[in-house]
C-alpha cells in the first residue's frame, strides 16, 4: 500500500488497517519460526507498513487536535 493510498483513508480505517497488519504479521512470525517461508522478505514489508500507517496516523491525530 503506497503512501497516498494510506492518506486517503480515514483515521478509523487506518487503525482497522493496522490492527489486521499487526495479526497478519504475528501469524508469519509464528510460521516462520515453525517452518521455512517461501518469502521470509514479506515479514519486512509487513513492518514497514504497520510503521507507515502508525506515522501517518500520527500526523492525522495532530492534525485535528
């Protein structure tokens, strides 16, 4: 998900996002300590975009306040 997408949504919808990101990103974790991944690259990509949507989540919160 590019940066621009991620603005475009609302800040509930970032949170839901975030919140799916987060047990989608457990759940390799689990997997990839109990077997191989066939692409172990996807568990970076998962937390670079939990941290893409808490920034921009972030700017949102000061945005309104």
């Amino acid at each position: 998900m590019k940066t621009e997408e991620i603005r475009e949504l609302s800040a509930e919808e970032i949170e839901q996002r975030t919140t799916d990101e987060q047990e989608q990103l457990s759940h390799l974790l689990f997997q990839h300590a109990v077997a191989e991944l066939p692409n172990p690259m996807v568990i970076r990509h998962k937390r670079r975009l939990i941290g893409r949507l808490n920034t921009i989540l972030a700017e949102k919160r000061r945005e309104s306040a």
